[in-house]
C-alpha cells in the first residue's frame, strides 16, 4: 500500500481499488464545501487518487448541492469494523433537498446512487 500524508494523518492506497483513510484526515459530520471535501482522505479513497479527488470536487460542487456536504456514519469505533460507502442527497430537490450526504449504508439510508441534476 502506498502512504500519503494528508493533513494530520495518512491514507493508504492499495491495489484493486482498496484504501483507508485514517480519521484524522477528513472532517466528519456538520456542513463542509466540495474543495474541503475532495481535499480530504475519505474522498481521496473513493476517487483513489493521490492528490485531490478532482471529479468529486465537480460532483459535490454548490452548483449541484448548496447545502454543501455532510459525512456521517464514520465516528471512531474501538473494535474493526468494515464500512460500506453510501452517497445520496438529503431529501427530495422540491421539498428543499440539495446536500451530499457521504455516509455508512449501517444508518439505514437504503443505499441510493447519487448524481448532479440538470
């Protein structure tokens, strides 16, 4: 596995599509921006990339979600434990929708693909 520094920590990029980001290296729950967002270790991992993750800087951009971007559903934990990946949008876009949310499929979201709405 290759080790990057990113702020205060490290991510670690294996092959196959296989990373992990230690907590330290993105910011977890309240409100972020896309820049924040693609600059940081979890979604370095998702895109696999060392530097930042430049196509979900575009997806996640306020143009597609001006709510911003939440992370939820990756708190520490003291035991291993795998996590599966979910994005999806807060709501539906007509009732006030419009966030990312990045989160752990455990807290029951159902699993929904996300995307940009034209």
């Amino acid at each position: 596995m290759k080790k990057i520094k990113v702020g205060n920590g490290h991510i670690y990029l294996g092959k196959n599509d296989i990373g992990f980001a230690e907590y330290e290296t993105f910011q977890i729950g309240g409100l972020q921006d896309s820049e924040t967002f693609a600059k940081g270790g979890l979604a370095r991992i998702i895109e696999h990339t060392k530097g930042p993750a430049i196509k979900l800087e575009l997806i996640s951009a306020l143009s597609n979600y001006p709510r911003g971007i939440s992370v939820e559903g990756f708190e520490s934990s003291r035991v291993p434990i795998e996590r599966v990946l979910n994005l999806s949008w807060e709501s539906d876009w007509s009732v006030g929708g419009s966030r990312l949310y990045v989160n752990d499929i455990s807290r029951g979201s159902g699993g929904y693909a996300f995307g940009v709405r034209k």
